[in-house]
C-alpha cells in the first residue's frame, strides 16, 4: 500500500511538472492573440487597421518560424542529456523574453525599433516553444504506466488549454477593469508582466522531476545516439510527413478558434471584446474537463478511431457552427463554442500519445520536435495572419478560414488511414 502510494504521489508530480510548462508558453502565445489588435496600433504606423492586425499576426507567425531551429536544438539537448534538463531551459526560455515584452517602449517613442525589438523577443520565444510540447508529452507518455499513455500525453494539451484559460482570464479582467484608453495606453502590459509569476512557478514545479527510468538507463549506458538528427533524417521522414499531415489540422484548429476568434468576433463581426474573451474562457473551461476523458479513451478505443471522430466532426459540423456566430449575439456564440470545444477537445487528447508512439526512445524528442514543429511553423502560427489575408483577398468573405479548417481536417483524415493503430504497441 505504502509503495502505490509513493508511486502515485511520483505520478502525480510527473504530471504537474510535465503540463506546467506548456502553461507558461500558451499562456503567452494567447496573450498576445488577444491583444493583437492593440499591439498592431502600438508598435506600428497608424495606417489601415487590416494592415496593423496582419503585421501583429505576421510577428506573432515570426516566432512560429524559429520552432523547427529550437526543435533541433532541444531535441538534440533532451535525447542526449535527458528531458529534463531540455525542459528547464525551454521554460527560462519562455518566461523571461514575455516578461520583456510588457517592459517594450512603443512605435510613439523609438519608431521601428519598438516592432525590431518585439520581432528579437518573438524569436527567442519561438527557439524556446520548438521544444516545450514535444518534450513534454515525450517525457510524460515515458513516464505513464501500461495502458495510460492517452491519458497520461491529454494531460500535456490540458497544460496548453491551463495556459489559455488564465491568458483569457487575466485580458478579461483587465479590459474589464480598466477603459479602452487605459488598456490601449498601459493595460495590455499586464498579461505580458504577469508571465514572470507563471514561469517561476513552473521552475519550482520542475527542479525535482526526473526522466523515465528506461531512458535514464539508455544515458547511463552511454547508448544514445551522437548525433539523434542524423539518425532521424536517415530512417524516420516518412513518420515525420504523417505528423505534420496530421498536425496542420491540429494547428489550424487550435489556432483559428481558440487564438483568433477572439479578434476574428471583434473585428469582423463588431462583437464586444470582454463578450468574446467572456465566451473563449466558458469554452476553455469545458474543453480542459473533457480532453483527460478523451485521452483515456484513446487507450480504450485506439487512437484512430478517436481522432477519426474528431476530424469527421470538423468536417461536417464547422461550417454550419461559424453561421451559428454570425448571429452575433452571446448564447449563439457561447453554443457554437461549446461545440467546437467537444470536437477539439477529442483531438486534443489524442494526438500527443499518436505523436509519441510514431518514434522510438533516442530518437523521440528530435522526430517530435522537427516533424509538429514544421507543421506548426508553417500551419499553426501563420492561421491567424493566412484567415485575414483570405478574407482580404476575398473583398471580406468572412467565411474563408472555416474553408481552411475543413480542407485541413480532410487532408488529416486521409492521412490518418496510412497510420498504423499504436495504442497497444509496447514503447521501448
């Protein structure tokens, strides 16, 4: 009895220090989603207000850009020297240049140099995000117990909607709180200094995990690879193709309607700011409840079929949910939310364990990190800038990023039928 009980305290610690970090980077990331709109007529030129919001979201897909270089860079770190060490650098790495950004004199004060300077602490966000998740959900699914590895990965993605859910929270209170002068003049610094008290807290969460026991043997016996990179471009492309295939949805997804939607509801359809940060945070909350039930339903149904249902969802429910937010009042709003949280949040806690079991133990963090970080680089962060620029090429046809969220649920569903079913199949 004392022995589960040690075990399970072990557990429960592995979990909070695997999902903390994720907090820290996705709390960011959300933060300035949200502000984006801001930020565009903070650090530059008063000019068309379109043009200010792509040029935020083009820094915002700027630090996207540096994922696959930190991808290589952490998982080089995290198969040669362990997951944990990879893991305290990445959340020092996200903290620090966050807290900066609240301190960042504006385009008033120093001209160019206000969006050079956001543009240099993007980048360095973006080295450090490249190895977060992946080296979170190789760390935590290592560390499940038999037939738990869904259950164990959701908890990864339930750190990211974490981080989501106290960004909407701190912006909802501060555009709450304070006028619209007030935030557009100091307000929106609040969110990006409130990241120092996140990413000191997942240090201490940190300081004590430990790696699976089996790859600590695979260190201890000096048995990783010289070089993990090679390793994976010589045997692990194909593997690396189906994760990215797949994640372009998981990117566009998350992206389009829990990042943009926020400014997408504003902007577009002249919602109210605190109504659609109001209705995000309801979203949030019921999506973190159900993505560890999805998770452990991957390990009872397998990870195919799970996603499959998904995916399906995505592809015949999204468009008539997006008419359902042109009626532009809240319960509309908040129903349509709701629905899109139930079809995101079975994807949300499948795809970490499906990701995991694609590469073997001292190749995981690298074939993770390079093929998600591709995708998401690519995919994910430009979503927000693509949606807008669809819609201006368009002559305003809002309807355009549900198009690109279904053609990217297609493109994954078909995918997925080149995949092998994992969820039985042993991790070594």
């Amino acid at each position: 009895m004392e022995r589960e009980e040690t075990s399970f305290q072990m557990n429960k610690h592995s979990l909070i220090a695997g999902f903390s970090g994720n907090i820290m980077e996705w709390y960011d990331f959300t933060v300035y989603g949200f502000f984006a709109t801001i930020i565009g007529s903070q650090f530059f030129p008063k000019e068309d207000k379109i043009v200010q919001l792509i040029s935020a979201f083009g820094i915002f897909a700027a630090g996207y850009l540096m994922r696959p270089i930190g991808g290589v860079i952490f998982g080089h770190i995290g198969d040669k020297q362990g997951r944990k060490k990879a893991l305290l650098i990445s959340i020092l790495m996200m903290a620090i240049p966050t807290t900066l950004i609240g301190f960042l004199p504006t385009y008033a004060s120093i001209g160019w140099y206000s969006a050079l300077l956001l543009v240099i602490l993007r980048l360095l966000q973006g080295l450090s995000v490249g190895g977060e998740f992946t080296g979170s959900i190789s760390f935590l699914t290592e560390k499940a117990p038999p037939g738990k590895r869904g259950f164990y990965g959701s908890w990864t993605t339930f750190g990211v909607f974490g981080g989501m859910l106290i960004g909407a929270a701190i912006a909802a209170i501060v555009t709450s709180v304070f006028s619209t002068a007030q935030v557009n003049s100091f307000g929106w610094r609040i969110p990006f200094l409130f990241g120092a008290v996140i990413g000191i807290a997942g240090l201490y969460l940190r300081k004590d995990m430990s790696d699976d026991q089996r790859f600590q043997e695979i260190m201890k016996k000096e048995q990783t690879y010289k070089v993990p990179l090679a390793e994976f471009f010589a045997h692990y492309k194909m593997q690396a193709l189906k994760i990215i295939l797949v994640s372009w949805a998981f990117g566009v997804s998350v992206y389009l309607l829990f990042i943009f939607l926020p400014s997408y509801l504003h902007t577009f359809l002249h919602v109210k700011l605190d109504d659609a940060l109001s209705v995000h945070t309801i979203a949030i909350i019921f999506m973190m409840l159900i993505i560890p039930f999805f998770g452990h339903l991957s390990d009872r149904w397998g990870r195919k079929l799970t996603l499959f249902i998904s995916l399906g969802g995505f592809i015949l429910f999204s468009y008539p949910l997006f008419f359902l937010l042109f009626k532009k009042t809240y319960w509309a709003i908040l129903t349509a939310m709701l629905a899109f949280s139930v079809l995101e949040g079975i994807f949300q806690g499948v795809i970490p364990a499906l990701m995991t079991e694609a590469f073997p133990a001292k190749v995981r963090y690298t074939g993770l990190s390079i093929s998600y970080n591709i995708a998401l680089a690519l995919f994910g962060g430009t979503t927000p800038m693509v949606s807008v620029w669809l819609i201006k090429i368009t002559n305003g046809n809002v309807l355009m990023p549900v198009y690109y969220l279904i053609a990217t649920a297609i493109i994954a569903m078909v995918t997925l039928l080149f995949m092998p079913e994992t969820y039985k199949k042993e991790l070594d």
